[in-house]
C-alpha cells in the first residue's frame, strides 16, 4: 500500500483523476479562454482587458491541484467559476498539472 500511496503522491494527482478525460472537458469548458493548448487566448485576453497566463507558467503549475479546484469553481480575478464539479472538477485539474513542461 505504501508503493501506491507513494506513487499517487509522486505524481500529484488526486486518487482516481484522469487527465485524458480531463482534457474532454477542458476543450469544452476551458479553450474559450485558455486555448486549446493551454497558452492562452489572446483575443479572449484582449476583450477582458487581462492577461491569460499560459497553464504551463511555472506559477500556475506551481499550485496545487486543490488550489486549481478552488480556482476553477469559484473563479479567481476576472474568471468566472466554470460549472464542473465532482470527479470531472478532478479531472480537470490532473490535465492542467499534466501541462507542466
């Protein structure tokens, strides 16, 4: 049990999280904004007069996947909350960690 615990924690997902489904709902919940690719939409940055970090920038992957939870259902700044929640919310913060470069 401690080898699983380990490797579950190594990697920082939360038990049971799947980034690949994650990414489903990302490309529909989160590229409006954030580009397909995570880095941004920057005509989206434009009409909300603010800046879009990539999720790849070392202070968003920086946070912990119960901080980009938080974030995403309560909205953080000129983000809105995003109607997620449960597992896919889990999901959806293994795939932005997955973006780490």
């Amino acid at each position: 049990m401690l080898v699983l615990c380990g490797f579950a924690s190594l990697y920082g997902t939360a038990w049971g999280a799947d980034a690949a489904a994650g990414k489903g709902i990302f490309a529909t919940k989160c590229k409006t904004c954030h580009g397909a690719d995570g880095q941004g939409n920057a005509g989206m940055a434009k009409v909300l007069k603010t800046e879009i970090k990539p999720l790849t920038d070392p202070e968003v992957q920086g946070l912990s996947e119960a901080d980009i939870k938080k974030i995403v259902a309560e909205g953080k700044g000129k983000m809105k909350p995003v109607a997620v929640s449960g597992p896919d919310l889990d999901n959806v913060a293994a795939y932005v960690k997955s973006m780490k470069k």
